[in-house]
C-alpha cells in the first residue's frame, strides 16, 4: 500500500474502547449535581438521566452530527426541570468531557501511531468529540475532522468526500482505518478509500455489498503493511 499518503483513523473503539467511558463520565457528572445542584438528583436518577440522553437522540436526528450540542440540549432541559437556570449547562458538560476523555488506549496503538507518523500524514475522522489534545495523543495527528464540523455523519460517504477535501488528499491516496463496517469500512470504500477493518472481536465479516482492504485484530502490523505493494 505504498500509494497511501494519509492514514485517517476513527477513534471511538478504534483506538480505545468506548464503552466504559461514557458511564463513567455520567456518573463522575451525577456526582457533581449532588454536590452542586442536588435537586437535579431529586428529578433524575441516573438511570432516568441516561434515557433522557436516549430520547433526546432519537427525537432530534438532526444533531446526529453534533454529539456535543446534543448532550448540551439535554443537560439545559435537566436544569430547566429542576427549576434551575439553565446556564450551568456549560459547567455540567465541561464536567462530562472530563472523563469522557479520560481514555485508555489499547496496548497497541501508541506503538503504531508513533510508528506511522514518522512516514505518513495521520488524521482521524470522527462522528464523535473526543479531544485529542486532552487525550494526549494531538502531537501524532496532522489534524482531526469532526462530523460537527461537516455538518455531516459517517455512514454518509459524503462524509469522507468532505473529509478529504478538507485535508487536501485524494481518495486513492487515503486509507481509513476503523472498527464499524458500516460507519467505517462500507461508507470509506464507497468514498474510494482503501479501508482497514480493526476487528478486536474477531467478529465475523456482515455485509455483503463491499469488503475491507484488510482485516486486523489490532493496528500492529498496520505499519509494515503499508510497506508494502
């Protein structure tokens, strides 16, 4: 794959597992209503809290794109219901984003991505809004492209068009690399990516209408194959 200039990375369950995260940073979040605004958690137990979040998702598809102003709505929607203002909203998601960028990357990602960055351009390509400053990982970045930022969402190919339009890479020239075959993969390949499926679960491949590229458990051999022809 010695064509490949630039290497796009998802990040949630690509480059760190996503599912201890968000609860985590919901309960560090519900900690600092009972100190701060308990009435909040006279109104909302967590799990009552959580669902809020759910609904809020499916009745605005129109923030698909925009995690951060969705979970803004929901929190002012909390103060508001605990007959607050709705101003410390800011403060609550200051809080949240906290911890939940408060990341464990898997064993083999840093190895990897310090390895890449020395011979290609390394971007990551999001539908979420983690930081990769706060993470610690911008210095191996040449940037980030947000779906807030597109206005746009994986699995909408057009998503990546964009992406790469942004960073100034053609498709042929561009690898993405990422856990979902749908959001990731599928979307990538109909953009004219070359695409890397990271299958951690050794999950059987579901789609029937494209392929990865590659399949690997993990991004250690990542480097080495695009050495290659």
């Amino acid at each position: 794959m010695q064509h490949i200039r630039a290497v796009c990375f998802d990040l949630d369950d690509t480059l760190w597992d996503l599912a201890p995260v968000i609860p985590r940073a919901e309960a560090h979040l519900y900690d600092w209503f009972r100190a701060h605004y308990p009435r909040i958690t006279e109104v909302y137990d967590p799990a009552k809290l959580h669902q809020l979040r759910l609904e809020y998702g499916a009745r605005h598809p129109e923030l698909r794109h925009d995690l951060t102003a969705l979970r803004m709505a929901m929190l002012r929607r909390v103060f508001r219901d605990a007959g607050y203002d709705e101003a410390p909203a800011e403060d609550a998601f200051a809080v949240f984003n906290e911890k939940r960028n408060d990341v464990q990357l898997f064993d083999d990602v840093l190895p990897a991505l310090e390895r890449l960055a020395t011979t290609h351009q390394l971007f990551a390509f999001t539908n979420g809004n983690a930081s990769l400053d706060s993470i610690g990982i911008a210095d191996l970045f040449n940037g980030i492209v947000t779906a807030r930022e597109i206005g746009l969402a994986k699995p909408d190919p057009q998503f990546f068009v964009t992406a790469l339009n942004r960073i100034g890479v053609a498709p042929r020239h561009a690898l993405h690399v990422g856990d979902h075959p749908e959001n990731d993969i599928r979307a990538a390949v109909i953009a004219g990516m070359s695409a890397v499926w990271v299958n951690r679960g050794q999950a059987p491949w579901p789609l029937d209408d494209c392929r990865p590229d590659h399949e690997h458990a993990d991004l250690a051999e990542l480097p080495e194959l695009l050495t290659r022809d």
